[in-house]
C-alpha cells in the first residue's frame, strides 16, 4: 500500500495540487497581512475565510483526477479487472488528501514564520480552527474527485470550482435562514475578523467539524460506489451528519456570531510607574509601546489633573461593547504594520491624545475637531496633519478640518507658554465634559 500511495504521489495531480493551494493561500495571505499578523487564531481564522478560494480549488483539483480513467482510455479495461473499486481509487483519495493536507499546512507555515517576530498568542483553540479547515479541503478534494470520476468531460473541473465558489457565497445570503445554520454548512462563514481578540466557540468548531466529517465520507461512499444504487447510499451519512451538527451548535440566544476570547483581551502591563498596559495578544509590542505611552503621559502632565495610566482599547463592534474608562486612563489603538510592528510614533501617540480629550462615549453634541487638533498637535509640539497623513495614507477621518486646525495651532504658538497651556486645558475640559469647543483657542 506504502508504494502504491508513493506512486500516487508522484504521478497523480498531487504535487500539483499541493503546489497550487500553497501558492493560492500565500497570495490570498499576504494581499492584507495586517488582519492576521496579530495572533495564532487570526491566521487560522484567516485561512478559514480564504477557503472560498482554496476549497473551490481543491474540488477543480479533484475533479481534474477524476477524469483519469477516461482520459487515459482505460476504464472499460479497469471495469472488467476483478478488483473492487475501493482498491483502485483509495490510493488516489489518499495520495490527493496527503496533497490538500500538505498544501494547506504549508500555508500556515508561511504565515507562521511571517508573524513569528511579533505574534506570541496561540490559543488551543487555534488548533481546533486549523485542523477543521484541514477536514474541509480534504473533504473538498475527495469530493471533486468523486464527482470528476462521474462526469469525466474537460469542463467539470472549472465548472466545480465555479459552483463551489458560488455555494459558499450564498450559503449566508439565504433569506429566512438562521445564522447558526450557515455556520454548519459553510467552512469559511463566520471566520471575518473584526476583532484581534475574536475567536471560535466549542460547540461551532464540534458541529462543523462533525458536518465536514461527514460529507468527506459521504464523498469517498460516492467514489468507491459501482452503481447508482449504491451511490445513493452516500446520501445517508452527509444527511446524519448535518443533523447531528445542527444538535450541537449553539441555537437562539447561545448562539454567538463572532465570541471574544476573554484570556486574549486580558492585560500585560509594566512592571514599573506610570503603568502601562496592552492585551495579551498585543504583549509582544509592549516595549514599543511603553515609551510612546509614557511621553504622552508626560506631554499631558502639563495640564490640570492629567491621566496617569494608559491601556489598549478593547472596544469591540461585533458584538458592540464599549471599552471601560476609568478617570485618568487612557485607551489607546495599536496601529500596526504588515509586520506586526507599530506603524509610528505620530499615529500611536495622536491616538492617545485623542482618547485623553474624550470620556470615550459618543457627544450629542461633540465639540470642533479643528480646535481638539491643534490643541493635541500643541502639546505633541508638532504640526498638524491631516489623518491621511498621520495614518500612513489610510484616511480615517476629515481631512478638511486640518487648515483650519493649522491656523489655531499657530496662533496658540504664538502665546506665552501658560497662556496656551490654559486654553487647551479649557479645551479638554470642555471636550471630557461634552460642551462646544469653539472659540476655547
């Protein structure tokens, strides 16, 4: 059997198979590194998303060895030898499952060893999400496989990859369908990250992991069957397994679109004053971090009552939770780069001042941002910028108000130190307290 399978590994659509998904899956990996670089279960929850490219590929994968038999002419030949087909084709399922495996692991190597200098979360559950997307495109090869025995014409490979896009495309968008639902039938729905700190209940990995099981066998049934009677048979374990997966998600109101991971979102903090602190799964950027912190701290210790301690935002928006703000601290994004780094000393203390003028809930009435600007931007004693520029060409808020937020910030310059000083505090007073700002410079 070993050197079957090793002959099937090397004459078989196997290596190219595992070559393919590789190169899809580090091109889909590396086209936004910044949404997984952060942890373990971002990568993974990553891959699972890019299935709805990888999986159609592994069906068209399939599909293509599929056609062997017909294309080499030697099927009436095979059919009338007196072995069974599960003889003839397990070496095949194998070699391609060894190959969908192999290609899909490799991915997770790449990305893996792009983030290994940042990146120090890795959950156990992070290995649960990546061992179903291993059942999943294993399912999706012997699937195609089965299906280009079948139908053994030039077209049904592309054909499977573009239906197979479609299906997982639409499986979500079904009207009246449940949530939970698509969850079950879908590997890669549910896996958007929103959130660094996001992650994957038990019971949502135990169901798909037990769906993807079943129509794995429920495609191997298919490919040893000899006739369509017994073809149909396959039908019976992928019905038992969407059953039994449909007990064990979560349903109504356990049922959660995008859980948190509470021990990811739990504080790594100096060990010395002014304290402060990021998420364990930001940990590895602490040193970064903290002396940004602490000049912030330093600037804003020029003001009455200033904030003494600054932490990592947890504020989530799937589901929406708000980020507590105790007096005197400050919640502060991380900004990173395709490398896990922070992208700059300008976006990660502008972001921290910002948060010191702000209670951290919405104003009915929020004051002049052009007046909050300068008056950030005179305590960082830089020019103000506009957000295209402090966030390295990201745009994230109006760029229009930055004139006017030049002229004011001038003007401060131009007055005696503590006469400034007391119009931005005035400024953050106002700002903490929601009153309108105009005028305060």
């Amino acid at each position: 059997m070993t050197r079957v399978l090793s002959i099937e590994l090397r004459r078989s659509a196997a290596l190219g198979a595992t070559a393919v998904l590789l190169l899809a899956g580090a091109a889909l990996l590396f086209a936004a590194p910044t949404r997984w670089v952060s942890s373990g279960m971002a990568l993974v929850m990553a891959q699972r998303e890019y299935l709805v490219l990888l999986w159609p590929l592994a069906l068209a994968a399939g599909a293509w060895q599929g056609r062997r038999e017909h294309r080499s002419k030697v099927g009436e030949l095979f059919s009338s030898t007196p072995r069974p087909p599960a003889q003839r084709v397990l070496p095949t399922a194998a070699a391609l499952a060894v190959a969908a495996v192999t290609g899909y692991l490799l991915m997770t190597a790449v990305g893996a060893a792009w983030m290994a200098g940042t990146a120090r979360y890795l959950p156990a559950q992070a290995f649960v999400v990546l061992t179903v997307g291993l059942v999943a495109i294993v399912g999706g090869v012997w699937l195609g496989l089965a299906v280009g025995r079948l139908l053994p014409y030039l077209v049904t490979a592309p054909l499977l990859a573009v239906a197979g896009i479609g299906l997982l495309m639409t499986i979500g968008a079904v009207r009246g369908a449940p949530e939970w639902l698509a969850y079950v039938l879908s590997p890669m729905y549910g896996m958007s990250l929103y959130t660094d700190w996001q992650t994957v209940g038990g019971r949502t990995s135990a169901a798909q992991a037990i769906w993807l099981t079943a129509l794995a066998i429920a495609a191997l049934v298919l490919l040893m069957a000899g006739s369509w009677r017994t073809r149909l048979t396959a039908l019976l374990p992928a019905a038992l397994g969407a059953a039994l997966a449909i007990a064990v998600i979560p349903h109504g109101d356990d049922f959660v679109p995008h859980p948190i991971d509470p021990v990811a979102q739990e504080f790594v903090c100096t060990n010395d004053a002014p304290a402060v602190c990021v998420t364990r799964v930001r940990a590895g950027l602490l040193d970064d971090f903290a002396p940004l912190a602490r000049q912030t701290l330093g600037a804003l210790a020029k003001l009455p009552d200033p904030p003494t301690t600054v932490r990592e935002d947890t504020t989530t928006y799937q589901p929406l939770t708000l980020a507590p703000q105790p007096p005197g601290v400050i919640l502060a994004d991380l900004y990173t780069n395709a490398r896990g780094k922070l992208i700059g000393q300008l976006p990660t203390q502008f972001g921290m001042m910002q948060s010191a003028f702000s209670t951290g809930e919405r104003c009915e009435q929020p004051g002049n941002p052009a007046v909050e600007r300068a008056a950030i931007f005179y305590l960082l004693g830089e020019k103000p910028l506009p957000d295209s520029e402090i966030y390295a060409g990201v745009v994230y808020g109006d760029d229009e108000t930055n004139p006017e937020a030049v002229k004011l910030w001038e003007g401060l310059r131009q007055r005696p130190e503590q006469d400034a000083l007391a119009r931005v505090a005035a400024v953050r007073r106002a700002s903490l307290a929601c009153e309108p700002t105009d005028g305060l410079l």
